[in-house]
C-alpha cells in the first residue's frame, strides 16, 4: 500500500470520532435555540398578558431566553440555566443568539424541582451593555439597572412598570407569572458558543457585529420579528 493510501485511510477510520463530539456538542445547542423558539410562539397566544409582552419585545433592545431554568433542593435551593441573547437590530430584525448561563441563589420553603421558563427583556444600551462582557455579572440593584418583574393579575391582565431597564416574567406548565432576578447572576457560555458556531467568539462578535451564522437560529429569530 502505498503511504497516500494509507493517510487516506486512517482519515476515513479517526475522523469520525473526531467529528462526533462537535456533533453532538452542537446538536445540544440547536436544541436549546429550538426550545428558545417555543417560548416566544408562546406569546403569540392571544390575552391581554401576552399582548403587552409583546408590545416589549417590539421595544426592547436585546432578549434572554432561559427555556429551561431549574430550581433544585429543600428550605434553601439554587436556580441555574443556560439561554440565549439576541440583539433587536435598527432594521427590525434581530442577530443569532450567543449563549448565557444563568444563576441564582434562593431561599424559601421549596420541595423536589421546578422547572420553569424564564424571560429577560432588555429596554436599553444601559442593560445590554452590563452583560457585554466576558465575565459573570450580578444583575440587580447593585449593577445599576432598575427591574421590574412582571406578573399577569387575577384577570389575566397586566400592568407594566414604566422606567425599567429589564423586565422579567416566567412561564411555568403553560402559565405566566414573575419571577425576581434581583441578585441573579448571567454571563456568557463560551463553549455552547464554539459548539454552535464551530469557532471560537465573543459574545459582542455575535449578536453586535455579526461574525457568526448559523442558519439554525434563523426560526427563532423569525418568531421575535413576528411579534
């Protein structure tokens, strides 16, 4: 055989194995962005709650998506995710996502695990700025940015708070309610970045200047357009 021939072989052999992880690395991205997807269709839900949610969306600045955070433990419990961040474009149309973790601590009477869906809304440059940085940042009174969280009434109504940087609501089996932020922590996820894009990027090289595609995204990003 000839030395040709045999690179060639051990290429068709060890690629594979190469190539599975990122496989399978960006496949639990896409899956994460596609469940993204569902929580903005769910704002297409007629009602007064979501119209006004809506009515944000078409506003804001930047959005976080968190389909999936859980709350685990008894008496004292912690809360964790990961989301995405787009960015609302001049144009009306809104960038690819960039990975965030999100976390908080918490303490309360809880038992077993909730699930929930969690939103962030960002209203301005001021809070969109805040998380445009490669480390963990606290969000809250202490970063400087006012928040309101949102919270549909008994009528299913809901009354936004003029003057917030962020608003937050949640979405837990179906049903929308608030949820307090205040002292949570969100930062970028570098690695589901690198997954999902297949090179290494910053947050601000995403969803700012636009150096990644990733045609994925490209429902999700549709659905906020369509608000």
């Amino acid at each position: 055989m000839t030395r040709n021939f045999l690179t060639a072989l051990l290429a068709l052999v060890v690629l594979p194995f190469i190539a599975a992880p990122a496989a399978r690395a960006q496949t639990n991205q896409q899956q994460l962005v596609d469940e993204a997807g569902l929580v903005v269709q769910s704002f297409h839900v007629p009602g007064a709650y979501v119209d006004n949610v809506r009515d944000l969306v078409k506003r804001a600045r930047a959005i976080v998506i968190v389909p999936n955070l859980v709350k685990a433990g008894f008496i004292f419990g912690a809360e964790g995710g990961t989301g995405v961040l787009l960015v609302h474009r001049k144009n009306g149309t809104w960038s690819y996502p960039a990975f965030y973790n999100m976390g908080a601590a918490s303490f309360g009477f809880q038992a077993g695990v909730e699930d929930s869906k969690v939103v962030l809304i960002f209203m301005n440059d001021r809070a969109l700025n805040s998380v445009m940085h490669d480390t963990q940042i606290k969000l809250g009174a202490g970063a400087g940015l006012a928040i309101a969280t949102l919270g549909a009434g008994a009528n299913g109504s809901l009354e936004v708070p003029s003057g917030a940087d962020i608003y937050t609501l949640s979405s837990s089996a179906g049903l929308f309610g608030g949820v307090s932020i205040d002292g949570g922590a969100l930062g970028p996820n570098h690695d589901s970045d690198t997954a999902y894009y297949g090179r290494q990027l910053s947050a601000a090289d995403i969803v700012l200047n636009g150096r990644a595609k990733n045609p994925g995204a490209n429902k999700l990003r549709s659905e906020l357009a369509h608000l």
